[in-house]
C-alpha cells in the first residue's frame, strides 16, 4: 500500500503558492481517484473549510478510500458545543456520501485548550464510539502545540507539516513520541506549498537569506541530478513513524509523477536544509515577508 495521500484543497481551492491552474474539475478529480485507486493510495485528505471539496468528492464517489476530514472552531455565539459537532459532521458525511469517517482532525488548537475545547473532544469521542468515526486527531503547525496539549488530550492521529526545510517534528523529538504512543502521523507541505518546486526566475520570496537558502537547494538537485518532487518525497519517506505524506494534486499527470517518485526513493533524507526561520517554513508568514 502506498504511504502517499490524496490531499484535496485544491478540489474545493485556488489553493497553493505554485498553483497557477486553480481550482481543480470534478473531471480532473475523477480521473485522479481512479489513477489513485490502481496505485494503491487509499486515504483522502479533506477538510470542512476547503471549499467545496468534500461535495466534490461525493458527486465523484469515494467508497474505495479511507477519508479525513478536518473541523473548524465553533462560531462565537455557539450555545451548544455537542450539537454543533454532530450538525458538523453529519453535514461532513452527507456532503462526502459515506456513513463514516476514517479521521475527524482538529483545524486549529487554540479552542482545544479552554474548557469548550474538552466539550468538543468529548462529543468526538462518543461519536467514535457509536462508529461513526474511527479516529479522532489534530493538524498543527508547530510542534509547540503538541507541548501545550500534552498529558491533556490523547489523539489516534496527528497531522503536521515536515519538508525538507521545516523538520520541526522531527528535531523536537515529537515525531518519535508519537511513534512510541501508537499515534498515526500524517504529514503535509513535503513540497512547502509548490515553493520548493519552482524555478530560480519564479521564486516570489524576497529576503536575500531566503534566496541564499533556495539557491543551495537548486545547486544540491543539479549537482546530484536530482529531481526535487523525488527529492522533497524522500525526507518523510525515509522516516518510519510517518504513516502518510499527504499531498496535493491538480491532474493525473502529477500525481503519476508522485507515484513515481515515491517508488524511486531510496529511503534517505536529504541533509543540511534544516531552517528554523517561520517567516520561510509557515506559509502563514509569507505576506509579512
């Protein structure tokens, strides 16, 4: 089975820095599920908030996959948490047309760490219970706020970023806490948003640190003869406590070079690009820049 996951932002969203062709079809989409199915890949990846992708994904049809999908924070006048959580993810499994989800994540940790938090968590565990869901789990940014939830909250799943410049949940020893826990990790961003596909002439950052750090990375691919969607795939791959490497995917063609790629990858990382500097690594902090 394929570690790679179909990530479907893109389905729903104009959605990456590289992304010059918007939105997906529903066309394109089918024809990529059904290329994802005869590859083994089984897992999609979605979320509430992207757009219309989990109703794309229903007209399409997707009982052959395993599907997350990701819940947002409550509105501010919500008067009843629990109601609000099921409202949720009834409307997640209509929209997608199945009876259950593989995953429910967490979109963000800030609601999780008052009081109203623990009331959500607790309506997604009854709804584990009663089947509905298999797993419940969290997509973070940052390892920090695997720190801020620890000993309060266990998670079945964790969704993080992780890409050859942004090794945080490696190098803060979280990914091998996880591992050591029986926690599923899934991680996103392997090509930082498309960034570290592009051209030299195309690179839109501008601090002069961050080109120095770009061009190193395009010297290392020429001098080895190596292709950066292979070479940006064989980071996670190379690390056994990640289950999948969620990534997006416009048409059939990329993802038959992903695949590729990922039967290509020798099972090493690719060293000396670590960054620290969240203006680079957090799509986030791209507009401050």
């Amino acid at each position: 089975m394929s570690r790679l996951a179909i990530g479907s932002a893109q389905f729903g969203l104009h959605y990456g820095i590289s992304n010059t062709d918007g939105q997906t079809s529903e066309i394109n989409v089918s024809q990529i599920l059904d290329l994802a199915i005869s590859c083994d890949i089984d897992l999609i990846d979605t979320a509430i908030d992207y757009g219309d992708s989990e109703r794309v994904l229903g007209n399409v049809g997707i009982k052959n996959f395993k599907i997350v999908t990701k819940l947002g924070n409550p509105p501010d006048n919500c008067k009843d948490h629990a109601d609000w959580v099921r409202d949720q993810i009834e409307g997640s499994l209509a929209r997608l047309g199945v009876k259950r989800l593989y995953a429910v994540l967490f979109h963000s940790t800030k609601f999780l760490i008052g009081t109203d938090g623990s009331k959500l968590f607790r309506e997604l565990q009854k709804l584990k219970y009663l089947g509905f869901i298999e797993k419940v789990g969290i997509s973070i940014y940052s390892p920090t706020e695997l720190d801020m939830l620890a000993g309060k909250i266990d998670f079945d799943l964790v969704q993080a970023p992780l890409n050859i410049l942004d090794r945080r949940l490696e190098t803060s020893g979280w990914l091998e806490k996880l591992s050591s826990n029986n926690v599923e990790v899934h991680t996103r961003s392997a090509f930082l948003q498309g960034l570290l596909l592009m051209g030299r002439d195309n690179f839109p950052l501008v601090s002069a640190e961050h080109k120095a750090i770009f061009d190193r990375w395009q010297i290392f691919l020429k001098y080895n003869n190596l292709n950066a969607v292979s070479a940006c795939l064989s980071y996670p791959l190379s690390l056994s406590g990640v289950h999948r490497v969620v990534v997006g995917i416009n048409d059939a063609a990329q993802l038959n070079e992903l695949v590729e790629s990922e039967r290509r990858s020798n099972g090493q990382g690719i060293p000396d690009f670590y960054s620290s500097d969240e203006t680079l690594i957090d799509p986030r902090s791209w507009n401050l820049i």
